[in-house]
C-alpha cells in the first residue's frame, strides 16, 4: 500500500493534481509563512494510486510505502 505526500516546499499551488484525484484525496490549505495555498494529502482517502504523482510540474508529490494494505478508502 502507498500513499501520496505533498512537500510544500515545492508546491507551488497550480491544482493539477486536485483534478488527477478521483478519490477526492487532495485540498488546498493555507500554510503559514507564504501567501499561496499548498496541497494537502487527507490520508483517510488517499488509495496510493499515483494519479497525483505524475501531474506535478514541480515533483513535489511523493508515495511513500505502508506496507500491505490495511483499509479501502471510500471513493468520492
């Protein structure tokens, strides 16, 4: 099982991987000390199907390994 994690340093806020996610995993949210909003991985919906991963012009979304999977997430 994988899950995406999205390192705000190198969001820069385009959204690209919002419309990628068909799970609804991914929001924007307003990180302190900076005027854009970055994306946020929620765990509890992320499937680790790297629709995300490759949607980022900047690489900053990356999957990390669980082990094997545990739940099934509820698709939005």
């Amino acid at each position: 099982m994988r899950e995406a994690e999205v390192d705000p340093e190198l969001c820069d806020g385009c959204q690209d991987c919002i419309e990628e996610c068909a799970y609804d995993a991914v929001k924007m949210v307003r990180v302190s000390g900076t005027k854009r909003l970055k994306a946020r991985v929620d765990p509890d919906r992320c499937c680790g199907c790297h629709a995300c991963e490759p949607s980022c012009p900047r690489h900053g979304i990356v999957m990390n390994w669980l082990g094997r999977p545990l739940r099934v997430p509820v698709r939005a």
